[in-house]
C-alpha cells in the first residue's frame, strides 16, 4: 500500500511549481520530485471536413519547432471550453462546435498537468486574438490523413498532438467527427 508521508512546495515559478512528495511504500519512504501544473486543452479544429489546422511552434525545451495542435493552459476561472475555444481563437485565428475527445495525463511519472482535448467542427474564421509574448507560431492547413501519416512516421514528436490526431482518426475513421449523441 502506498501512503503519502509528506509533500512540501519546494519552487514556485510563474508558469508553475515544483514539490517534494514523500510516501510510504513497503516500508520505504520514497521521495518524488512533482511538477505542479495547471489543467490545459488541446484543439482538433477540422476545417473543410478534410483539413485540421496545427501550429509550427518553437518549444524552448526541445530547443525546436514541433508541428502541434493548438493547446494552452486553461486560465483562472475558465472551464476547459473556454479556454479551447480562447486558445484556437489565439493561436489559429477560428472558433467553432467543440466535442470532448480525450482527458489525458501529459506526463504523470512527474507532471501533474491534465489535458482535455477537443475536435472543434463548424469552424468560423475571426480576427485572430492576440497570441501570449514567448508563442512563436506558424498555422499550418494539413490534410488529415497527411496529419496522420506525419505521426505515425516521426515528423510530429508533440505526444499531446500525436494521441489527439490518432485518437480522432480511430474514433472517425478519417471522416468528419460525428457526436454520438
């Protein structure tokens, strides 16, 4: 059986924060270093019924751009639609119907951060909103099953984007998504 001992706040950063977690586990006391992140959104904005729109974003971790899909924290007081449609509407410049696809755990070994993830349909074009300062972003129109074919080949490494675009294209079988309500 595993029991939390401990966790204490040992980093507090703007973006997010970093505690130690001791726990009991066959009686050990193990300690674990958490990163303390907000829940985010991903967005599959399907345009034309053929096309999904993606980003081409530098990421000063991987020290490279990576081909993703729209995503970003969800800000205090949003609810995860909210902060989809903020975020497609910041980043690709649409807004549009959104369905709950996935709630997945980024990285949970370490991260805390939970993502909801979205297709969006219905797309309507808008003033792009304005991007955050350090979002450096190219849109990209891509066929679907190009978009497909680029994660199962390598040439998109986001893992976020990667589950979103397979997971779509099971739950759709490379055609529009379609609610099952």
């Amino acid at each position: 059986m595993i029991r939390l001992v401990q966790s204490k706040k040992i980093y507090a950063g703007k973006r997010w924060s970093v505690r130690l977690d001791k726990f009991r586990f066959n009686d050990k006391i193990i300690e674990t270093e958490i990163v303390e992140h907000s829940p985010s959104v991903g967005v599959i904005p399907i345009l034309d019924n053929n096309y999904i729109l993606l980003v081409n974003q530098y990421r000063t971790a991987a020290r490279k751009n990576l081909l993703e899909i729209p995503a970003g924290k969800i800000e205090q007081g949003e609810t995860p639609q909210q902060a989809a449609l903020r975020e497609m509407a910041e980043e690709v410049g649409y807004v549009g119907r959104l369905v709950q696809l996935l709630k997945i755990y980024l990285a949970p070994g370490y991260d805390t951060e939970l993502m909801y993830i979205y297709i969006a349909s219905d797309l309507k074009k808008i003033r792009r909103a304005r991007r955050d300062d350090d979002e450096i972003i190219t849109i990209k129109r891509i066929k679907i099953s190009t978009a497909i074919e680029k994660c199962i080949s390598g040439q998109v490494e986001d893992s976020k984007s990667i589950a979103a675009i397979l997971a779509y294209a099971r739950g759709s079988s490379i055609r529009p998504y379609q609610s099952k309500s």
